[in-house]
C-alpha cells in the first residue's frame, strides 16, 4: 500500500498555519500593543514603540494642555517637553501602573509651573484664546463659540488647583482617580476640590449672566 503523502516542510510548516501568523504579526505591531508593553520595548531601545506612545496620546495631552496655558503654540511646546522628560525617565516608570496618568501628570507639571512662572491678572475681556478646546453640542456655531468663550473666561479666574482638577474631571473626562494619580492627591481630595471648583465655577456663571441680563436691560430701556 501506499503511504498517504506527508505535508511538505516548508515556510508554512515552519512558521505555522497563516492566520497564526498574520495574529503575530499583528500583535507585532506597536500601535496595537499595550501601554506597559510599549514602554518595555522603549526601554530597549526601540523607538517606534515610543512614537507610538506619542501618537496615542499626543493630541488629548496637548488639548489639556491647550486649556490650562491658553496659548496653542506653549501647549504643543509643553507637550513636546513632556514626552522628552518621559523618554528620558523611562527607567523610572513601574510598569505595574498606568502610564497615562503618569504622562499627564509630568504634562500638567509643566503646564502648572508655566502658569506660575507667567502669573498676572486675568484677561479683561473675553478674547476667544483658546478657541475651538471645548465644543458646547449647540446646533448654532455662534452660540456655541461665545458659549466656549464663556466657559474659558470663567475658568481663567478659577485658582489653579480648582481649574485644574474641573478641566481633566469635567471637561477631558478622567476618571477622579486618574486625576488623582495625575495632580498626585488622594481621591478624596479630587473630589473635595472638585465640588468646591464645580460650586465656584457656578457662581461665576449665575453672576456673569445676571450682570448680561441687567446690561440687556438697561440697552432695551
């Protein structure tokens, strides 16, 4: 009798069925792989796994960013000097935690100390910097870019510990403890400052809309 014929070794044979290796292939590849998991590969030398760090996470950074400093060209300064300060502390970061939070939290760093170094009165009068971070859902643009107007002006006269926490809980929608960890607080205090922000920050609103509707007033009488 004949033998049935053996498969033949070959590429296939030895790398395995297709769809095996197109799963490692895929896993392979860095915009797919996990935080912890890039940063191991970084670690090693690997810089695409850091790009794809940097793509995953450039733009919320710099939108952050973009709302603390108001001023686009220092956000995208302040990011780009973030991401080389977390480079270069690669080997200080323990992987059994998130690096998301450990980014921000270097991020927000700068951006608060930038603030600082730069302290002065509030803009006078509502400018629109910042124009386009935060989009009110209101169907008429114009409402909704004097909305975000609005919104921003309040927050300028917010203390910085206050707006801080009201921007990455509120605004960007980090869990409290992901603000936590980035501000570097217990949760408990997150949420203790962000009850009095979110109380400040309505009595900003309800006063500057009685001082409109008596200036509404007034033009009409």
């Amino acid at each position: 009798m004949h033998k049935s014929a053996e498969p033949e070794a070959g590429v296939a044979g030895a790398a395995g069925p297709p769809r095996l290796v197109e799963a490692r292939a895929r896993e392979a590849r860095p915009e797919e792989a996990g935080d912890a998991r890039l940063v191991e590969q970084a670690r090693a030398g690997d810089d695409e796994a850091f790009a794809a760090l940097v793509v995953r996470y450039e733009r919320k950074l710099i939108r952050v960013l973009l709302r603390l400093v108001r001023d686009e060209e220092m956000a995208r300064d302040l990011a780009q000097e973030t991401f080389w300060k977390v480079y270069t502390r690669l080997d200080r970061f323990d992987t059994a935690r998130r690096f998301g939070p450990w980014l921000f939290r270097v991020g927000v760093n700068l951006g608060l100390d930038h603030l600082r170094r730069h302290a002065g009165p509030p803009a006078s009068s509502i400018d629109g910097a910042g124009r386009g971070a935060i989009d009110p859902a209101d169907p008429d643009p114009r409402l909704r870019e004097e909305l975000a107007q609005e919104v921003h002006f309040i927050l300028d006269r917010l203390p910085l510990e206050y707006r801080t926490v009201l921007v990455l809980r509120d605004l960007e929608g980090f869990s409290s403890a992901e603000v936590a960890a980035i501000v570097d607080r217990r949760e408990a205090t997150v949420r203790w400052r962000l009850a009095k922000a979110r109380e400040m920050f309505r009595q900003h609103w309800e006063r500057r809309q009685l001082i409109g509707g008596r200036g509404e007033a007034r033009h009409v009488g």
